[in-house]
C-alpha cells in the first residue's frame, strides 16, 4: 500500500472541484480535515491506503473525547467517506473503511426564524436609510437591496454577494441563480425587490460616472475592492446586525442565514406546497426542506397550549 501524498490529495481536490463543483472553502475544509485524520493515522503507525475501520473508530472516538460536537464529528467523517471512496475508484484500496461506520448521533437544532413584522421592521428601516441618503448614499441603497433581494428569493449568501452585473439588465421578475455544484435554479423576484435593485444600480452607475477615475468595470452586482472582487459575505452579515440594532431588533437573532430561514418558513405558514419551497431553496433533497415544517409544527404546539380553552383550563387546574 501507498502512503497518502501531496498528489493524493491533490487529484482527490481536483476531482472535488471539476466532478462535483465543490466551492472553494469546501475544498479548504475537505483539506484541513484530511490532513488531521492523517496525523491521527500517522501517530498509530498506520498508512491512510492502509487504515481499518477499527483505526477510522478510534479518530472519530479521539474527536469525541476532544469536545468536538457531534455534527463536527459527522463533517470529518463525511470528508474520509468521500477520500475513501476516491482511493477505492483509484484502486489504491480494495475496499471502503467507511462503509460500516455510523455517523454520530445529533440533535436537530430547529431554525432561527424571525417573524413578519421582524422582517418588516428590518426592511423598512433599510428602505428608510436608502430614502435619506447620507454621506455614504450608495451603501445605503446596496443594503436596501441585498435586504430585499435575500428575503425575496431566500438565495444563500454566498449566491447573493456573487451575483453578476448582468443582472441589472433582465427585464423580468425572475432571476437565475446558480447555487451549490454549478446548478441553476429559477428564483421569482418583488416588485420592491425588483425597484430596490434597480435604484441601487443607478446610483452606482452615477457614482461611477463622476469620479474622475472611475474604477474599471466589474462583473459583479455588489463589486468589493477584496481578493473575490465582490462583497465579502462576512461584511454583510455585520453591516445586517447593525442595521438590525438601528431597527430595534435583537442582533443575536439575525443573520443572513435566518433571512434565509424566515423566507422558507412563511412561504409555508401561508400555504407554499414544500416542493416548492424546496426548490426555491435550491435543497437537493427535500429532507432537508422539511425542518422548516418542523419550525411550523412547534409554533402550531404553542398556539394550541396557549390560546385552546381545554388547555387553558388544564394550567388552571395544575
């Protein structure tokens, strides 16, 4: 058997990249979490091609006894079945180590979704600020608009922040997004979306225009002087916080992520079929579409205890 190398890793990455379309931190993570496996491996004297079952056990028990949480556990595992994999289809292994491993058991943590009038505080407060202008005018009509468009369409982040330029120019309320693997789905888009983009697109344009140099073109929707060349999700997600708190809504709640969940989740309190939302999402597998249901049935418990007669009675006599 072979020793796992630079090359190993390398053509694994690769095929990552060009066979399943895996985002750049993906790969970054598949690396770091390989490479720890590797030096657990290398501390029992056994060879990556080489590694049991019983020896792939003993790191993910290592990992426990660590304080990694389970769904931490379940990353590392999901990185060495994929690698494992990839050596079998290689033929550098006869066989799949991790075939027979079970992933670690964890709890489904529900959602943070925040309510209509949330949102509506959250948009309002950026149609407010956009609407005023400020010494900084642009920046206010760029958070208007990634404000709208997230909660509009329910894109991840990432999608948002890439966005192209060209989208400035459909005519339509439908705008093509391409998520996770390269795959492009269909997203229906607001009137107040659709004016809020299109405002923002302006400004920048005039912006542009009077500047004595003004900077060269860029692809992107929400162009960033950063090594990607767009607006750093990162950046975002703090200038949201604190438009949260200019709003009156509690920081530790939000996040591009919950503007995510909120959209999934009152499609479906109105009625969305879960295909469908599914599908705006971009999730592979409805499963995963389906804890919002949860969200929904949680919330439907709580009505029933506290506003049905039979259960209002009952806390009486308890």
């Amino acid at each position: 058997m072979i020793d796992l190398s630079a090359a190993h890793m390398e053509s694994f990455l690769e095929m990552m990249s060009a066979e399943r379309g895996a985002a750049n931190n993906t790969l970054i993570s598949y690396e770091r979490d390989l490479e720890d496996a590797y030096s657990f491996l290398k501390q029992r004297g056994v060879k990556p091609t080489a590694a049991t079952s019983d020896d792939l056990r003993a790191y993910l028990s290592h990992l426990a006894q660590q304080g990694f949480k389970a769904s931490s556990q379940a990353r590392r595992l999901s990185a060495l079945r994929q690698f494992y994999k990839f050596l079998y289809a290689e033929g550098l292994r006869t066989d799949d180590p991790t075939g027979v491993l079970d992933a670690p058991k964890k709890g489904r943590s529900l959602p943070k979704v925040l309510s209509i009038d949330d949102v509506s505080k959250l948009i309002g407060q950026a149609e407010q600020e956009a609407a005023q202008g400020g010494s900084d005018p642009v920046a206010r009509l760029r958070m208007h608009a990634l404000i709208e468009l997230l909660y509009a369409t329910g894109m991840r982040v990432s999608e948002l922040v890439s966005l192209p330029a060209s989208v400035l120019a459909q005519n339509g309320r439908f705008l093509v997004v391409r998520g996770k693997g390269n795959k492009e789905r269909m997203v229906p888009l607001s009137h107040s979306a659709i004016r809020a983009m299109q405002a923002y697109g302006a400004a920048m344009a005039s912006d542009n225009a009077t500047q004595k140099t003004p900077p060269p073109e860029s692809p992107w929707l929400f162009p960033s002087s950063g090594k990607a060349g767009y607006l750093p999700r990162q950046v975002f997600g703090r200038d949201l916080k604190d438009l949260a708190a200019r709003a009156g809504i509690r920081v530790a709640a939000i996040s591009p992520h919950v503007l995510r969940h909120a959209f999934a989740s009152h499609l479906l309190a109105n009625g969305a079929d879960l295909r469908a939302v599914q599908e705006l999402l971009g999730h592979s597998d409805i499963s995963t579409t389906q804890i919002y249901t949860h969200v929904l049935e949680e919330r439907l418990h709580q009505l029933v205890q506290n506003h049905h007669p039979l259960a209002k009675q009952a806390k009486k006599q308890d």
